[in-house]
C-alpha cells in the first residue's frame, strides 16, 4: 500500500463514527433519504463506516432538480421542520437552503488560514443576488469577528473609493476581480498609502502563477480556497501552491466516474457528504474533478484543486454556464439563425462573447441587442454580441477559448 493510499484510508476512517451517526439520523428525519438507501439496498443501521456507503449510487446535480420538480422546493432533502434561514437559486433552477448556524457553510476555517481575525474590514465582492456567495463569506467573516462591506459584484469605481475611506483590510472574491479593483483604484488616483488590503481568499476560478504573481505585488497574503453553492467549503491553501487541506464538517472523496467508488490515487470526482443530518447530501457528485495529493507537513491530507468537469458545463466568472441553459435562453431570439458563445480571458478575466449568424433580412444591431439583454435576463451575465458570416456545421454551443498560462 502507498503513503497517499495509506493516507486515504485514514482520512476514511477518522470520519467513520460521524459519518455512521448522521445516516443513522438523517434516516430517521429525512424519508426520502430513508427511500434512498432502501433503493440502494441498505439498511441506515448497517452503515458503520465511510466505506460502507459505496453502495449508495452518487447523487448528481441532475438528480437534484428532478427531485426538487417533483417535490418542490427542496426536493424532500429537508428534514420537516428544520430552520431555513435564507432560500437561494442557482441555475437549474436549483434551490439550496441556508440552515442554522453562525457559519453553515464552514468558510471561516478558511479565512482562518489567510489570516482573517477581528478588527479586520472585508471587502465582500462575491454576489449577494440570489446565488449563495456573498451570503456565505459574508457569515463566514463574521464568525471570525471581522466586520463586513457587502460590496457584490460590479461599482468597481465605488468598491475602490470604499477600500480606501474605510480601511479595507481584507478581501473575499474572485481573483481576477481583486485585480481589477487594484488596478481600478491606481487609475482613480487614489493614495497609495490608503491601500491597507493585506490579505485575501479567493475562490470559483483557477488561479494562475501568473497571476498569484501579480497580486502579491499588492496584497501580501493570497490564499485559494475551493468549495460549492450545495455544500460550502471543501478545500483551502495553508500555503500557496501546496494543494488544499480538506476542512471539518463534510466528508470529501475522489470517486471514479463510471462506477462512484472511491479512488485512493487519480483523477476522479469530488463526491461530497455534508456531516449534518437536517439536509443530508450523502454522496453528492459536485460535477468537478479532482486527485489526492499527499498529505502536508501538517499531516492533513489534500486535494490536487479543481482539474475539470464532467459534463458540459463550464464556469464563467465564477459562475456555472451550461449548454442547455444557453438554449433555452437564446431559443426563439429574433433575427438570429445560429449562434455560440466563445469564453476567453482578457487582462486574467473572463470574457463572454456571442457570435451570431443573422437570419435573411435580419438587422444586427437589433438581433444583438435581443442577445445581450436575454443573456443578462436570462443568465445574469454581460456578453459581446456581434454578427459573423458563418459558423461551424455542429459545433459546441460554448467554446471554451481560455489559457489559464
């Protein structure tokens, strides 16, 4: 046996009395978990260990929203009674709930890692419109005593203006959107001494060499993390670069794609169970690919990050983007015969494009009007929209065009 499969094993092991508690509990308040391993041929009394839950299918994305179709909202997930705090969508759409607690999504472990304590002021730039983001740093940093700028995404000029008169110290978002808000605040003119931002967690898109680079030129501390809207923190740097450290609270697994179980070493899916018996995502396939790393000098084992997906979606700008939900957004937009939408990076942020084939007789500045407005409506993402000649006879509707070098 290897060291990195030894350290699997380990990892398994220590969560295995927890794991047991919660099925066993969640069995008993959830009946569509209940249901769930009665499908899978398991008795709640007979799981005993991590690994005993290999014979319970992955639950998928896709398996989510059927359920909460048939059994709106939360699909029957939910244990009756338990506390909803705030009721969020994500594309789908899929609704994901907040529940009790100060940090439910256990981000603060994190931000403990980059060094975010009291007295800090966070600069908040992840989106607080419907999606879980912003709600979930927000509580996250005020776990940690640190007070908060509800600042979302977008009002770069005011976002800067705000780090310099009120001290920011730290920032939560995506990479590439710290950059742009330093650059934002250099080309405002503002002091240079009044930028106090020293320390950051951010997360939803790779982050580059090169671009770890550039932002440690202007904020000392920059840490990556890793986690979803569903399940909340799964991974985080203790030191850059070194892999990410898997927090308490949920079991992480890395399963192979055709027949879920569990990998020791390799590319597999990140397979989630969340250690709470009110909402039981047991076996949740978050959809994103992954691999053990060896464990750090801390003894804790960590995973390689996120190296892809298995299906057709993609993230833009921290967002999920999915084939299907361009086709129903763009189906039936006047004056337009066939279209894709390419994603590119410009600057280290994304950029979403349209090309459009216009149909006989068609205006282009109207038909790419309608395409801008149903994208920002639709899929609440800005996009360029311009007419081109011709498209490739079945192509992908998304071409991913990005270099992540």
């Amino acid at each position: 046996m290897s060291s990195l499969t030894a350290a699997v094993h380990r990892y398994a092991a220590s969560l295995d009395d927890r794991v047991a508690a919660v099925v066993r509990d969640a069995a008993a308040r959830v009946p569509a978990f209940a249901g769930r391993l009665r499908a899978a041929g398991l008795l709640a009394e007979s799981v005993c260990s991590v690994r005993d839950l290999d014979a319970l299918p992955v639950l998928t994305k896709d398996d989510v929203l059927a359920l909460q179709r048939a059994a709106p909202p939360f699909g029957g997930l939910l244990a009756p009674g338990a506390p909803v705090r705030r009721v969020f969508q994500s594309p789908g759409p899929l609704y994901e709930p907040q529940l009790a607690g100060a940090d439910p999504w256990r981000w603060s472990e994190a931000l403990a890692a980059a060094g975010f304590d009291t007295g800090d002021v966070v600069l908040n730039c992840f989106g607080y419109h419907l999606s879980p983001a912003g709600a979930m740093f927000e509580q996250a940093a005020l776990a940690r005593g640190c007070q908060v700028v509800p600042a979302g995404v977008g009002n770069l000029d005011l976002q800067a203006q705000a780090a310099a008169d009120l001290g920011v110290t730290a920032y939560t978002g995506l990479p590439s959107y710290l950059k742009a808000l330093h650059d934002r605040y250099v080309e405002a003119g503002l002091a240079a001494e009044r930028w106090r931002l020293g320390k950051a967690l951010v997360t939803a898109e790779p982050l580059p060499d090169s671009l770890r680079a550039l932002l440690a030129e202007h904020v000392p501390v920059v840490r990556m993390a890793y986690g979803t809207a569903e399940t909340g923190l799964l991974g985080y740097e203790r030191e850059p670069g070194a892999g990410l450290v898997i927090p308490d609270g949920v079991l992480v697994q890395i399963c192979d794609l055709d027949t879920g179980v569990p990998l020791d070493e390799g590319e597999g899916q990140v397979v989630v169970t969340l250690l709470r018996a009110d909402y039981p995502l047991v076996r949740f396939g978050t959809g994103d690919l992954s691999a053990w790393l060896p464990p750090g000098p801390d003894g804790r084992l960590r995973l390689a990050g996120v190296l892809g997906r298995v299906g057709a979606a993609i993230k833009v700008r921290g967002m999920f983007l999915h084939p299907r939900q361009v086709e129903a957004v763009m189906r039936g937009a006047a004056g337009v015969a066939a279209y894709r939408f390419v994603v590119d990076r410009v600057e280290h942020r994304d950029r979403l494009r349209c090309e459009v084939v216009l149909a006989p007789g068609a205006d282009a500045p109207t038909a790419t009007d309608e395409v801008r407005s149903r994208v920002r409506s639709g899929l609440r993402f800005d996009v360029e929209a311009t007419a081109v000649e011709a498209l490739p006879d079945d192509g992908p509707v998304i071409v991913d065009a990005r270099d992540w070098s």
